[in-house]
C-alpha cells in the first residue's frame, strides 16, 4: 500500500512536469518567413502572395534587416525592412519602439503572437511603419509552421489613413521551442517531489 502510494505521488509530479512543457506559452528563438502578402484597404494593384527571394528570412532578433523581397504597388518597387528607430518614417518622426521582432508560441492552443512593431515598408522614396506589436495567427506543432496576419493605419503621404493589411507565412524552426513551467507549476512540482520524499521516510520509518 505505502508503495502504491509511493508510485502515484511520483507519477503525480511527473505528470505535472509534462503538462507544463505543453500548455505554456513559450518564446521562438528561430522562425524563417517564406511568403506573405498585402493590401491597402482594396486598392488597385496591391499584390497577392510574395516570396521572400526564395529563401526563407529569419525573423527573430531581426533588427536593421530587409527582408530581401519587393512587389510593385502603383508603378512602384514596395521593400520591407525591420527598422530600429533610426529610419525615419513618413513625417520624420522615428519609428517608435525600434523592438528586433520576437515571438511567443503555444503549441497546445496552436497559437502564435509576434511582435512587429517595427515592421517598416519603403515606398516611392517613403517609410511608413506598417508593423504592430502583437501581430497574432496560428501555429502547427506538428510541421512548425505558422500563419500571421494584421492591420496597420498609414500615417502620412497620399495613402493617410488608410489602412495597410499584412499577412507573413513560415515556419519555427525545429527546436527552437522550449517550454519553461510557470512559477506555479514549479509549485506543484515540489509539492509532488515533497509527497514522495515522505512516502519514502514514513515507509523507512514503519519498516
């Protein structure tokens, strides 16, 4: 009996553990974007999928880096970059933020947030910040590949106010992905780890 108890206070702790590893939200360290698209409120000539000159682009931490892909919208090439807040935008203001892009992934709920903030697109001699801090999609544990899109409003130049409509396909990288338990979990842990620390002593006890 004391062992069975034993047994299933040990498997209780690791079980935690495994939930933890599972239901967390966790950070990429590695993603590479391979197409993506956009459009600007239904205009004429916005472009359909693009691919990022047939090679994947590594986004995370990407900081001053084009991401080595153009369309033409109006006549004109449309580059996009991650800016730092050195580039000045439509206006002259710098780009605020000026974050390298990050991201969190949950395998479990197979969603993925990222933050875009500055995301930036140059145009017909203009910057324009088009990215958003939590730009949000999904995420499938099974391949690593992930599906995000968003919405960012023009500030200045011929197209203020509209609003510019992104989406970046891609995958994690495999591995980049580690799961680390919250505070609670921890918590649970110990408390399991504790329950069969005593198991063992009452039985040494009592024997």
């Amino acid at each position: 009996m004391k062992l069975t108890m034993t047994k299933i206070a040990a498997a209780t702790a690791l079980a935690m553990a495994s939930t933890a590893a599972m239901a967390v939200p966790v950070a990429a360290t590695s993603m590479h974007a391979l197409t993506g698209s956009f459009d600007l409120g239904g205009s004429p000539g916005t472009p359909g999928t693009w691919n990022f000159s047939g090679a994947a682009t590594e986004l995370i931490g990407a900081q001053n880096t084009a991401f080595g892909s153009s369309f033409t919208f109006f006549g004109n090439p449309v580059n996009t970059f991650v800016g730092d807040g050195t580039f000045a935008p439509y206006g002259g203001t710098a780009v605020s933020g000026g974050s390298p892009i990050s991201a969190s992934v949950d395998a479990a709920a197979g969603t993925i947030t990222v933050d875009l903030s500055s995301f930036t697109a140059y145009w017909n001699g203009t910057n324009f910040n088009q990215g958003t801090p939590s730009a949000t999609g999904t995420y499938n544990a099974g391949n690593g590949t992930f599906d995000i899109a968003w919405s960012s409003t023009v500030v200045g130049g011929p197209f203020d106010g509209q609003t510019g409509h992104w989406s970046l396909q891609g995958n994690v990288v495999a591995g980049s992905v580690a799961a680390v338990p919250e505070a609670s979990t921890y918590g649970m842990m110990l408390a399991g780890l504790g329950l069969v620390g005593f198991a063992v002593r009452r039985r040494k006890l009592t024997a």
